[in-house]
C-alpha cells in the first residue's frame, strides 16, 4: 500500500495553511486534503522523500504568491454569489398579487393621508415617523441578526465570514433614514406637511430598505443553515 | 503539442463532463484526471479550480459531500438534477464546436 499522510502531518498542513493566510476552515479543509493528496503522489513515485521536502516541492508550484491568488479567487466568487443570491431573494418577493396588493395599499394609504393631510397637518409627520422607526428597527434587528450568527462560529468560514466585512450593506439603510428624517423637519419648518410627491418617494424609500434588510437574513440564514450541515464542527 | 489555450474557453464543459462520467469526484482526482486525458496539456491550477467550483455549487449545478479520508476529511463534488441538465447542454454546445471548426479547418470534408 502506498505511504500516506499521518495524523501529525495532516495538523502540520492545516499550521502550514495558516502561517501562509489560509485562516478560513471551508477553505482551509480542501487545501489541505489537496496537498496531502499531492505529497502521497510524489512518495508513490519516491517514498524516500520527506514530508517536509515534499510539501516545499509541492508548494513550490503555487509560484511567489503562494496561496493568495486562490484566496482571492474564491473571496471574489463568493462576492458574487452573495449578490446574485441577495438579488434572486429580492426577485422572488415580486409575485404578481403582491405586487398589486401593495401598489393598491400605497395608493389608499396616500387618498387616506391627503384627506387627513388637508384637515390635520401632523397625521402625515406621524405616519412618516411610524415608518422610519419599522425601518430603523428592522436595520438594527439586521445587525443584531448578523452580529449572532457570526458569534455561532467558533471557526471563521470563508463562506459566511464575507458578510460581515461587507458594512456598505447599511448604507441604504442610513440613507433613507436620512432622507425621511429632512422630510420630516423640512415639512416641520415650512408647515408643508404633505405631497404626493414625498409621500410616494418616502414610502418607496422603506419598501425598499424592509426588501433589502429581509433579503439579506433571509439569504443568510439558509447560506448557514447550508454551512452548520457542511461544516459541522466550525460552530459552537 | 501545446494545447492549453485552447482548452481554457471549454473549462466549466470539461469539469463538468468529468465529473458527470465519474459519478463523484474531488478537487485534486480533477486536476489529475484532467491531465491524464490531455496528455499533460490542460494543468488545471488550485486557483482556477476551485473558485469554479464553488461558482458551480453557488449556481446549484454541483451538490458537495465531505467524506473522511485516511487521516482528513475530502469534499467529493457530484452532479445535481440541474447539473446533468447542464452537463447535456455544455456536451452538445462542444459538439457544436467541433463542427464548425472543422468547416473552418477543412471544408472540403463537411
């Protein structure tokens, strides 16, 4: 039977990986077993050889970037995939009913407000910061959410480490904050509580960021669901 | 005869043949595999192979397994439903390929 890699050297690989900035586990795995595989392939032609020399030919051949071409490749597929991923969730919230249930919902809430609107000028400031606060409370329950499940891992994993470096996810979310409170001081200061305008920018504004923040845990969720089953023993 | 080039534009269809003729395979079997039937031509590196193969797990073409082996654990890739729908397409759209440049090649023949 041809000479394997032992228990010890298999840990000596992983110690390798790392020192060279393989930190994450999913990836990390795979390497290794790729470059056991490698070395059990030059003792079946040279079994003299030692583990050592034959690692050094073996990572001899990933060149003077070592293994940072394959980290970089892959962070970038999982960029993508998590766009893409985000991107198809947000798709398929748009079914035809729903959409016109919430077309139909925008605009009786906006005959409701003009009514009310000409007759109370504050109920449309209200109904305004009734929406920014659903959408400051879904952005911090997002946080919250990411800030868990990062703390699930007792083993960084490539494919659910990206998230939480991504902070420009909340700029949205900031954003139309920021658009909804000027609406509301600005309407505050000029006494000009209303118009439709406003109305249908502001509600679009936080459909848009729920949408979004929904997406983004629900993507999340399953792509950890996925991980927990695969990589069992990365999290606590 | 240095064949590499030619062989890059075809990648996803080849891993994918390989692994759909091979039931499962893992990352090193396909880089060696890939070697073998290529007389050494297409030399497949870690950094072009597993990011595509990652792309193909994310895209639901490939499922992956993680099995123990010897003293570490391999990840065995297979085909999914939607996968040996893709495997067929990548096979045909190869075969088309090759027709057309055989026209190129050698018209006198087609």
């Amino acid at each position: 039977m041809d000479k394997q890699v032992s228990q010890e050297e298999v840990l000596a690989l992983h110690q390798f990986c790392i020192r060279h900035f393989v930190s994450h586990y999913d990836v990390r795995l795979e390497l290794v077993d790729h470059l056991a595989s490698s070395i059990e392939n030059i003792w079946a032609q040279d079994p003299g050889v030692s583990f050592q020399a034959a690692l050094e030919k073996v990572y001899a051949a990933y060149g003077k970037t070592g293994f940072r071409k394959l980290m970089r490749e892959k962070e970038l597929v999982i960029e993508n995939t998590f766009n893409n991923g985000i991107f198809k969730v947000l798709r398929s919230f748009f079914s035809w009913p729903q959409v016109v249930c919430l077309l139909v919902l925008i605009v009786l809430c906006g005959y409701f407000f003009k009514f009310f609107g000409e007759n109370n000028a504050y109920t449309p400031t209200i109904f305004c910061i009734f929406l920014l606060s659903a959408v400051f409370v879904f952005f911090i329950a997002t946080a919250i959410f990411f800030y868990k499940k990062k703390k699930s891992l007792t083993k960084p994993l490539l494919a659910t480490n990206i998230y939480f470096d991504h902070l420009y996810l909340f700029i949205i979310d900031t954003a139309i904050i920021n658009k909804i409170l000027t609406f509301v001081i600005d309407g505050m200061h000029t006494g000009n509580y209303y118009s439709p305008g406003k109305y249908i920018f502001t509600v679009v504004l936080c459909i848009i960021s729920l949408l979004t923040n929904a997406a983004k845990i629900k993507y999340v969720r399953d792509t950890f669901r996925k991980a927990e089953q695969n990589y069992p023993m990365a999290f606590k | 005869m240095k064949t590499t080039g030619l062989y890059k534009g075809s990648l996803e269809s080849l891993i994918l043949q390989l692994i759909g003729n091979n039931s499962e395979m893992y990352g090193y079997e396909l880089t060696q595999k890939a070697r073998e039937l290529s007389n050494g031509n297409l030399n497949i590196t870690e950094g072009t192979l597993y990011p595509l193969l990652h792309k193909l797990e994310a895209e639901g073409t490939l499922e992956s397994e993680l099995k123990p082996y010897g003293n570490r654990t391999r990840k065995y890739y297979r085909l999914t439903r939607s996968g040996k729908k893709a495997q067929k397409v990548a096979f045909e759209n190869i075969q088309e390929y090759i027709q057309q440049l055989q026209q190129f090649l050698n018209p006198k023949l087609v």
